[in-house]
C-alpha cells in the first residue's frame, strides 16, 4: 500500500557526522499518514523496543548521501513544522473571521444550519490529508509525547519548539500572580457584562427600538455587545490553551488524536483574533478620539463659524428661498396657483418655528463652541467613533423639518399616483381585484366612469404642483442622506476594520491561514512536495465592510432607488438593517452573563 510521508524541514537542517548512521522515527494515526517525528542515530536506538503508533520509517548508512525509506512510500511532502505556542497551523479552508451563524442569510438559514453542524453524519472529517494534517497542526505536541515516553532520546535530540523566549513565557503562566492577574480580568470583564447586557437588551427592546433612531445608541449597543460577549471569547481562548498544554499527558494516543480533531486551531483561532482585534479597535478609537478632540479644541473658533454658515444657509435661507420660489411659478414652470401657495406657506411657517424654536439658538456661534468642546471632551474619552456618532443626531435633529416636508410631499405625491392609477383603470373599464392580486375587467356605470373622468383630468392638473414640491424637497433630503451614510460609512470602518488580522498577515502569514497549496520540487529519486501556508486573502478580512459597500450601493446608488423616487416610496436609513452585517463577530443571541459566571465559579471551585 503506497502512502504519502510527511517530513519537517528543520530535521534536515539537522548536522550529524558523516558516519552517523541515522534512523528516522515517524508517527501514524489511525487514519492519517505517516509524519518524521525525530532523527535518532541508530546507536541510541538499538535494543530500543519502539511501540506503535512511532516506527521507523527510514534508515541512511554513513557515508550515504540520501535515505533508503521504507517500502510503500510514492511521495514525500516536505513542511514546516508549525509552532503552537506561536498560534501556527495548516487549514484546508480559509479560516473565518465571522461567527459561522452570521454567514446565513436569514433566520430560517441560521437554524437549518445550526440543525446540519449538529448531526455528525453532514461531518466530512474522515479524509485522510484532513486528519494528517491535524497531526502536524500538532507536531511538537505529539514529538513532546515522544520524548517523555523515550526520555532517552530527548537527551540527544536538538528539535525543541521551545526556544529561550517561549520558555519564559511558560514559567510566567505557571507563576500564580500570572492565574491571579488572569483571574482578576476575567471577572472585571464579567462585571462590566454584567452592567452592558442589560442595557443592550434594553437599547434592542422591540417596542421602543432605540438602535435604529440614533446612531449613538448604535454605538452605545455596539461596545456593549463587544463587553458581553468578552467573557465567552477570553473562556474559549484559555480554555483551548490548557486543553492543548494537557495533550501530552494522554497515554491512549488514540484518544489523543480524537481530541486534537475536536480542538483543531481553526475552531477556535477565529475567537482569538476577534478578541484581540475588537480590544485593539477600542484602544486606537480612544486614540483617534484624542486626536479628533485636540483638533476640535484647537479649531473650535473656526469650526464654530463654519458650522453657523453652513446651518443658517442650508437648513433655513436656502430652503426657505426655495419654498418661496415654488409658491411663483418656478423656472417658468405654471403651477396650481392655490395648491402652491396653500404648500409654500405651510411650510414657510415650519421652517420660521424650527429656526426660531432651535436652529437660532443651536446654531449661534456661543452655543455651537460649547457643543464643539463638549463633543471634544467625550471624544476623548469615549473615542472618535462617539463623537462623529454625536454628531449626525445633532445634524438630524436640526434637520427635523427638512424630514418633514419630505415625508409631506411624498405621501402627497404617491397618494396621487395610486388614486390616479385607480381612476385609470376606472376610465379603461377595468377594476383591480384584491382577492386575486390582478386587474380585472369591469363594467361601471355612466355616472361612475364621468365622475372618474374628472376627478382624473383634475389630479393630472395638480400632479405638476405637488411634483414640484416633492422634487425639490427629495433634493434635500438625498444630501442629508448623503453626509450620513459617509459619517456612518467611517463609523464603521473604525468599529470593524481588520486591524490585528492584517498586522498577524504582516508579521507571520502562518498564523492566519487562508488554505494551502503544494509546490512540486525536482528529485531524481522520488516524488517530493512543499508543503506551503497560503495567507487569507485581504478581500476575506474587509468582507463584512465589503458587503456594507455592496447593500449601500444597492439601496443608495442603483436602479432601486429610482424606482423609490419615481414611486415615491420612502428612503431612509435602516441602521438596524444595513448595518447588521458589521455585527458578523458578535452572537445574534445575547449571552447570559450570570449563568456563565455560576458555572465558571463552580468549574474553579
């Protein structure tokens, strides 16, 4: 039976005399290939009764320049051998950054695919490169094992994933200030989830659905979520930690392996990226708050008077210049003498009380400072992604009226449209059947289709009006729109950029894997491969801003929206629904904090 053998590079850079004449020591699973553990000369070996699952798979004769391998072995796939304590390994998949329950598209998607992961008979782990590579995910685990079984050999043997540094960092995990130091935050984190899950419970509640009116209590929800749900990332993280420190001790090497598939790097890796990415996030927001705080204090005169320019002219003389001009035919344009007027002096009337009620007062030079610097103050203290969130509520209150006018002259404008739909249907005979869904021929009366008729002829009259209205006061609105998706676009950006996924990309691709690949390498003797650790591809990590982009550019910038203006149906921001897909790293489904805290105070007790 021919087999593939996996060899570690740094056994090769292992200096032996000339004369030595060396055996190759290689361990088999059930169910995987086999993989050099260790290189031994035979001298040490000899009267050595080596039991399974190790063998010897090769010998080389001093004075030999190649080995003579065992019978059965077509393929030698060369690798390096990845370092636990470094959090390296092989994956055939790239690993995923989102909780695998946010990757469904809907709630239906979500429980059928919490339905498949749980029947083991839908689990294609029996492959056997899967499971070899699994044994070299764990290789100086299992080469650990080898020598405390064998401690004769792990005197002479030079291969150790411990160098001086990871050495130091063991004995600092044994010392019992570095338990109590982890205990300590550990119970910090759930104290503040404690506080946090209560309150996002309460900022989700579906009767007052405070997320998705104010892009503060957005962010609040958010760093909420992220501090409840740190006691379950910190418990997976160590947790998985101490079952790989424990894994030497197994004596059924079977049942090693068994548990070394359950707890492959790639099941639980994710939650530690997520971890130190979300906590990296947080300190560089509060790093940018500072700096957004410093330059709003510094301009805070200039910024002050460009604001009060920018308030009084968009929010009241211009508009109000253009509700003026509708009322007198604008553009040339002959409209409903009556309807403009009664429209354009409804509203003028709306925008003197919105300016005189709180625009005046906001927007007075005086008051703007003090806000400035209040938003400074707790930008530094709370980050900038707070601040610029402070910022588009206090945009949108002030745009209130604006809102108005165009939720008005839209229901004005689609009310029309369906009533002249009707009344059309009326004039060609037909009639629209609720029960069916369809237009349906139908005969009406005289006295119903005149009535018709001149209701219709009089709608089509006043559609130019109330069209007119309704364009200019959708302008408005649309570049409200458009100054609060850009805020809400770099909010979240500095909520979920891949920071500590691309600076492990820079520093060691191998501690991010996005999948393998095999590089054939020239031997006249036998078939030899690379075994190498592609990175995950930077477009993975942006994926859940990259699919924000792509449903803004659905709902905001395609034929949707077209389709909305011509319809007069509305267009606003849904933050709870476009912004849904940035809580990938996140459970859908809060975390009781107080029955993990009961069960891990009774595991520690």
């Amino acid at each position: 039976m021919s087999f593939c053998l996996f060899w570690p590079d740094h056994l090769k850079e292992r200096r032996f005399s000339d004369d030595d004449d060396l055996i190759a020591i290689c361990i088999a699973l059930k169910g995987t290939d086999r993989v050099v553990l260790d290189i031994l000369r035979e001298g040490l070996v000899r009267g050595c009764d080596i039991e399974s699952p190790y063998s010897i798979v090769g010998v080389r004769k001093g004075g030999d320049s190649g080995w003579r391998l065992i019978d059965g072995v077509d393929c030698v796939v060369e690798f390096k051998a990845p370092r636990s304590t470094m959090l390296e390994f092989f994956s055939l998949e790239p690993i995923s950054l989102s909780l695998p329950e946010k990757r469904m598209d809907s709630k239906v998607s979500n429980v059928n695919f919490i339905k498949i992961s749980e029947n083991k008979r839908y689990f294609n782990d029996n492959t056997r490169f899967k499971r070899t590579l699994g044994l070299i995910n764990f290789y100086y685990t299992y080469l650990m094992a080898f020598h405390k079984k064998y401690p004769r050999f792990a005197e002479s043997s030079l291969t150790s994933d411990k160098n001086i540094f990871g050495m130091m960092i063991d004995l600092l995990r044994l010392n019992l200030v570095y338990q109590w130091v982890g205990k300590g935050f550990f119970y910090i984190t759930v104290s503040f989830a404690l506080i946090t899950n209560p309150l996002s419970k309460f900022l989700n509640w579906n009767l007052l659905n405070l997320v998705n009116k104010s892009a503060t209590i957005q962010q609040i929800d958010l760093r909420c979520q992220q501090f409840s749900y740190f006691p379950v990332q910190y418990l997976r993280i160590n947790e998985n930690v101490s079952i790989r420190k424990a894994m030497p001790r197994f004596k059924n090497y079977a049942e090693a392996s068994e548990g070394l598939r359950k707890d492959l790097p790639s099941n639980y890796y994710p939650d530690y990226i997520r971890f130190y990415n979300t906590v990296w996030l947080m300190l560089n927001d509060i790093s940018f708050g500072m700096i957004l705080g410093s330059f709003l204090l510094q301009y805070s005169t200039q910024i002050a008077n460009f604001a009060h320019t920018f308030i009084n002219g968009y929010l009241y003389s211009l508009l109000k210049l253009v509700t003026i001009s509708l009322a007198h035919n604008p553009f040339g344009i002959k409209l409903n003498e009556e309807l403009a007027s009664f429209l354009s002096e409804l509203f003028l009337w709306i925008i003197e009380f919105s300016y005189s009620v709180f625009i005046k007062r906001v927007s007075a030079v005086d008051n703007l400072t003090k806000i400035i610097s209040a938003v400074a103050n707790l930008s530094c203290i709370f980050g900038a992604t707070f601040a610029l969130s402070l910022l588009i509520d206090c945009f949108s209150f002030l745009s209130l009226h604006i809102r108005f006018f165009y939720l008005i002259s839209r229901k004005l404008y689609h009310w029309q449209l369906n009533i002249m739909s009707s009344l059309f249907n009326l004039f060609c005979g037909k009639k629209f059947n609720v029960l069916r869904n369809r237009v349906d021929h139908h005969n009406f009366e005289i006295d119903q289709l005149l009535l018709g008729t001149l209701l219709f002829i009089i709608l089509v009259f006043l559609l130019p009006t109330v069209l007119a209205f309704y364009s200019s006061y959708t302008i408005f609105q649309l570049g409200m729109l458009t100054l609060e998706i850009i805020f809400e676009s770099t909010i979240s950006l500095l909520n979920h950029f891949p920071l500590f996924a691309l600076l492990l990309r820079i520093k060691d691709r191998r501690r991010i894997p996005g999948g393998i690949a095999l590089r054939y390498n020239d031997s006249d003797d036998i078939l030899r491969l690379k075994l190498l650790n592609k990175p995950l591809p930077v477009s993975l990590m942006f994926q859940p801003f990259a699919l924000l982009m792509k449903q803004i550019k659905y709902n905001y910038c395609s034929s949707i929206i077209v389709n909305k203006l011509i319809k007069g149906l509305p267009i606003t921001v849904d933050r709870n629904k476009l912004y849904q897909v940035l809580y990938s790293s996140l459970p859908s489904k809060p975390i009781n904090i107080e029955d993990l805290y009961n069960s891990t105070h009774k595991k520690n007790n």
